[in-house]
C-alpha cells in the first residue's frame, strides 16, 4: 500500500507526463477564441466565436460558426504551430446546428492562413446533430511544425466544434491506492467509488475486477464497488485488479475488510423534511426529520435529538432540544418535529447540525447536517386599486394546501365540445362553472381553459369556437409580453402556472368538475400531467389546479411544479418561466404573483425572485376590506356635430355603487345627471340638448 506522499508525487507526475497533449482545447472558461488561435472570415461578418450553449459537448462552452445564407461562405479556424511526434492524433467532437452540415481539415507547414492550407485531411459530408467523434492519425508529419485548418461552408445553418486534442495518451504505470481496511455491519451494503483511488493515463479507460470471495459478494458497476457480506462476520482480504485499458498494464492491490455483528439499536436520521433548500426570511419555520432504528432490536424509550442552527460566519443563531418517547421497530422510523419554531432573519446560507445524544450501539451515524438558503418571499401581496389581495402556504396567515384531485372524475377541457385532442396552445370551448362567480365586480358563468395554464373568463380575441378555423391552435404561450395588468387581450384573467405546456394524449388532459351546493359551490380546473413545450427528457410532470369558490375566493394549488426537463433556452422548472396573476375584464386593475421578465428579447428572470413555485404549495387571491375607490372606464366619444348623446360608463367595486352620477361641462359651468339606466356594471347617461 503506498503512503500519501506516494500519492501525491506519481499524481504529480503523471500530470507532466500528460503535458504530450500539444492541445487539449474545450473552450472552457473562456468568452473568445483561444490565443493563438486564428480565424478567417469570407467578409459576411459570421465567423468562428466561442459560443456558451447547452448543445457545447462537454462543459458548456465550444467553437460554434453560423451562416444565414447556404454556400456562401468559407470560414476557417486554425490551430497554433504544432510540433508533430510520432504517435500523435487529432481528435475533436463536432455536430451540426440543426439538420446536416461539412467539414474539412487541412494542413499547412508553412503559416496559419487559408491559402497556405494545401493538403486535405479530413471531408466530412452530413454531420448531423448528434455529436461525432473524430480521430485522425498526425505521423505522415512526425518531425515536423504544421498549423491544422478547420473550414466550414454553411449548407443549413450553423457547426459546433468541441473538445479539440492534438497529441497523445503517454502510458503510465497504473496504481490502486484504496485504504488498507474498511469495516460494515453484517447487513449492510458498503458502496465505495474507487476513481478516488486510482492513478492511470485516462481513468476513463480503466477496468476493475475482484478475486471471487466466499464470504463477500462483491458487485462492480464502472469504479464503484458495492460489499454485501450474505451474513459472515469477521476478517476478510479482498483483492482488486486495474487493468489499463491503453497501456494494458496491470495493478493489484488488496483491501482488508472488517465486518462487524449488526449492532441492537442504530440510531439516525434517515431524512430532514424541514428545513427545505429554500426558506423565507423572517418567516416561521419548525425543523422536522425522520429518525430511522438500523438495528435488530425494536426501540420503545425516551429519545433526545439536539438542533443548532449556525448562519454563513458560523455563527451559532439557535438551538433546541427535543426529548420524547418513541416506538421504532427494527428498521422502521419516526417522524418528529423540534418543539420550537426558527426564524431567520438575514438572507444568507443557514447549516442545520441534527444531532441523536441518545446512547445506541453505533453512535457515528447520529449526526446529520442539512443546508438551506434564505430568501425573501412575498408571502403576503395587494391591495389592488379593486381590492383582491393573496396569501400564500407559507405565510403564518395563508391557506393550507389541500389537494383535490379530479383526474378520474373530472371532465376534459381539452374535448369538452369538440371531436380531437389537440394538447399544444388550445383554449377551451366556453365550460360551465355551475353558479355565477364574481371577478373584479362582474359575474361570469362560463371559462374559457388554456393548455398554457391561465384560463378567461371574458369573451376575448384568443379562443375560437370549434368548428371555425384555427380552434384547436389559439391558446396563448406569450405570458411575457405585457404586464400585468395591462395585458388587453387577455379580459378577465386568472394565470395560475402560465407558461408554454403541452398534453400528450393519452398522458396528460385538464380537467374540470363542480362540487357542493348553493351558495358554497367551487369549481375544480386541473391540469394534470402537463410538460414544457421546450426541452426533452421529463422525468416528472407538471400537475396544478385552481379552484373558484361561488363567493369569489381563488385557490391555486400545485403539485408538481418541476419536470427535470433539458435542453432549453431558458429555464422553466418552478415557474422559472411562468406568470402568476389576475387581472379584471379591461386590464386596468389586477394582482401578480410571479411574473416572468423579457426586456429586448432577452430573458431576465423572475420577480419577485423569491416567489418561485414549490411543490405543496397553496396560493389564495381574495377581496378584503372595501377600501379602494370604484373603477370607472369608458370610451370617449370625440367630437360631434349632435345635440344629444349618449355615455356608458362601466363602474366596478367590491359593492354596488349606490349612485352614479355623471358631471359635464360644455362651456357654461358644470352641470350632472344621474344614470338613465343601469345593466349590471354599465350606467347609461343621455345628455340632452348640448
């Protein structure tokens, strides 16, 4: 077994050794080409640049050139001098932007400029837009000073070049340095990853394989070793062979390993529920975990588990002690909560250390350490000028996040009325509520249900009645492009996750149905099992519902707000990308939550930052106190040649106005009218003999 310092000196060794890479160029940490490099452009103002993008192929930068005008255009990106040995490749990665693109490589031994590039090595013809290898043998100029030329002509559109390398692998003596014993209990399974442990040319083409052993079953998958010990207790010697897939040399090393009678009570904490990653500044919050008995003997006692709570400068800012009687099987768990709330009050990193100071047979297993970042968060938001405020679950004050789930029993907004499914930008036919349901001092009886997450509740300008053209393709993904309120073409609106979503039939719907009866009816709109129009690769997906009570509360709810999905421009996991709000039927009044930002075509974020979505989480919109002025509206009637006219006007409160009177002046003083006569929120006014 070799010493640390041994360690130390053949690592630092096999680093100089590794310098017989001339170029090993990945673009990284760069914002240009790198020095040295040069590049040529035909004069159309395109060329080669360093491009950050999630298509670079390691990392998340490469060598990128676009081109808007197919084969017109001839741009080279050329190496530095390099002095060629025997032995030495050219390897790169490089993929079309979309569809197919060419490449050629030249070689020049005289200068790094395009007419001195008089050999061809290399014409590749439609690369496309999976990554491929390339590999090219450079002995034909061993002894030798040469410049490598890379040439694109546009065919489509655009061309990555990655991870470029110029010279070759140098075979070191492999070695397997892992510690001399580890110890497990007799259940377990002990997981080690050997990469730690191993010095080779390229890690990445090693292979590790362990003498049969009739006490241990070892499984290998890559690097990591997993021990299970099938029941034996006691001293066993393990031996491990890396084999260097390069060089094929060998290296043989043995691990002793100690397994140790599974202990009668093994305490610890097997998951910290609370703190999250994210918590709020200056709002309450009770650390809350599992703890978990390992061993073979039921536990029924007293248990005590400490809590200290240290800000970014290690200060320690709270403390708590928990003390109680628990019953935990073997290998069952517990779930238990500190009996005192904390709150934090800076926004910085938080470290929650738990600790079990109850006795049990294992004790190095009864700490945990959890960190959480603190952010501010609008828990709490409004007035409007009509006088909707919102709470969210995570205010002392707000709602409880109580799911309803209609996906069995609900009907589908998505066929309700029409003959196919279309899952992509598609408003509902117009769905019944099922009672009258005031918004913004109107009453609206019907919905119009957007894929994209926000539904209408006033005839507007994007939904299109089946059959008419275009009825299956008119819902709304641009939640960006106005504020709110402000956004006119979207009357009467209540955004609840909106963003550019998409159902796969046969995956995902939305759903609605009515519950109770009058006057404490609500409607349920589920969108279940939805995912972002952008990005590949679901591993979840999105599920959320807002409920309209009969007495005009609003609830938004959300499950999933994350699908893990890659691959996008921007990001749009926890409502990255998303708008929540509500705004009344002419846009001059409303209340948002979270709104996403675009200023010049470019995505900015959030705001406020802190109100990102999370899973359980339950957001209310509701009219408190009428304390804000009636809203009036009306369109102006110009000039006019008539004696006689007539105004509308639509005044909205939280109450009914007991009058409405209207003041006018036409040049001799001011005189008023009252409303001739009133249609719901409309006060008609006539004007006689101006």
């Amino acid at each position: 077994m070799k010493a640390t310092i041994g360690i130390f000196l053949i690592l630092m060794c096999s680093t100089i050794l590794m310098a017989q890479w001339h170029i090993d160029e990945g673009f990284e940490g760069i914002t240009t080409i790198p020095q040295g490099w040069s590049v040529f452009d035909d004069g159309d103002g395109l060329t080669w640049r360093n491009m950050e993008h999630a298509n670079a192929h390691s990392g998340s930068r490469a060598a990128f050139a676009d081109n808007y005008l197919p084969n017109q255009n001839a741009d080279w990106l050329i190496t530095p001098q390099i002095s060629v040995n025997v032995g030495d490749n050219l390897e790169f990665y490089t993929r079309s932007w979309y569809s197919t693109e060419n490449l050629q490589v030249y070689v020049s031994t005289t200068q790094a400029q395009p007419g001195a590039m008089n050999t061809q090595l290399l014409n590749m013809q439609d690369i496309g837009t999976d990554y491929e290898f390339v590999e090219l043998s450079l002995n034909s100029y061993a002894g030798m000073d040469i410049y490598l030329g890379f040439v694109w002509e546009c065919t489509n559109y655009g061309i990555l070049i990655d991870d470029i390398r110029i010279g070759q692998e140098i075979a070191i003596d492999p070695e397997l340095n892992h510690p001399e014993s580890v110890s497990m209990y007799a259940s377990d399974t002990l997981t080690m990853d050997f990469s730690e442990y191993i010095v080779s040319a390229d890690i990445s083409n090693c292979a590790l394989i362990a003498e049969p052993n009739d006490n241990i079953e070892v499984q290998i998958s890559g690097l990591n070793v997993s021990l299970s010990s099938n029941g034996f207790v006691g001293d066993e010697e393990l031996i491990f062979t890396l084999e260097d897939g390069i060089s094929g040399l060998i290296a043989v090393d043995t691990l002793g390993l100690i397994v140790l009678e599974d202990p009668a009570i093994d305490f610890y904490i097997s998951a910290v529920s609370s703190p999250r990653m994210v918590e709020y500044q200056n709002i309450p919050m009770i650390p809350a975990f599992e703890v978990t008995n390992g061993g073979w003997t039921a536990y029924n006692d007293f248990i005590a588990v400490d809590l200290e709570v240290y800000s970014s400068t290690n200060e320690l800012l709270h403390s708590d002690a928990l003390g109680q009687v628990v019953d935990i099987p073997p290998a069952g768990s517990v779930s238990l909560s500190m009996p005192n709330s904390f709150i934090p009050t800076d926004i910085e990193e938080l470290r929650f250390e738990f600790s079990i100071s109850t006795e049990d047979s294992n004790p190095e297993n009864n700490g945990y350490v959890v960190y959480t970042t603190i952010i501010h968060r609008f828990t709490s938001g409004g007035p409007d000028t009509f006088g909707y405020r919102y709470l969210d679950s995570n205010d002392p004050l707000g709602p409880e996040y109580e799911w309803i789930e209609i996906s069995e029993t609900g009907t589908s907004s998505i066929m309700y009325g029409v003959p196919t499914f279309s899952g992509d930008d598609n408003f509902s036919e117009a769905l019944p509520l099922g009672f009258s349901f005031p918004f913004y001092g109107v009453d609206y009886n019907t919905a119009y249900v957007d894929i994209n997450g926000e539904i209408l509740l006033a005839p507007n300008n994007w939904q299109t009645d089946y059959p008419d053209e275009g009825w299956d393709n008119d819902g709304n993904m641009f939640n960006y492009m106005y504020p709110i309120p402000g956004y006119t073409q979207m009357p009467a609106m209540i955004a609840v996750y909106w963003d550019d979503l998409e159902a796969d039939e046969g995956v995902g719907d939305v759903f609605f149905e009515t519950f109770g009866s009058e006057p404490n009816r609500y409607t349920v709109i589920q969108w279940n099992d939805l995912r972002f129009r952008a990005g590949t690769g679901a591993e979840d997906l999105l599920k959320f519902q807002v409920i309209l009570y009969e007495n005009g509360e609003i609830k938004m709810q959300y499950h999933t707000v994350a699908t893990g999905q890659t691959g996008a421009s921007i990001p749009h996991d926890d409502g990255a990308s998303s708008t929540v709000a509500i705004q009344n039927q002419a846009a001059n009044t409303g209340l948002p939550y979270l709104r996403e930002i675009v200023q010049n075509n470019t995505y900015m974020g959030v705001e406020p930052a802190g109100n990102m979505l999370h899973d359980n989480l339950a957001i209310i919109f509701y009219s408190g106190e009428d304390e804000q002025e009636p809203i009036i509206t009306h369109k102006a009637k110009g000039n006019t040649f008539f004696q006689q006219q007539e105004l509308i006007a639509t005044i909205i409160d939280m109450t009914d106005p007991i009058e409405a009177e209207l003041h006018y002046n036409y040049g001799d003083g001011w005189l008023s009218t009252e409303a001739d006569i009133v249609t719901g929120n409309e006060y008609y006014f006539n004007i006689m003999n101006m």
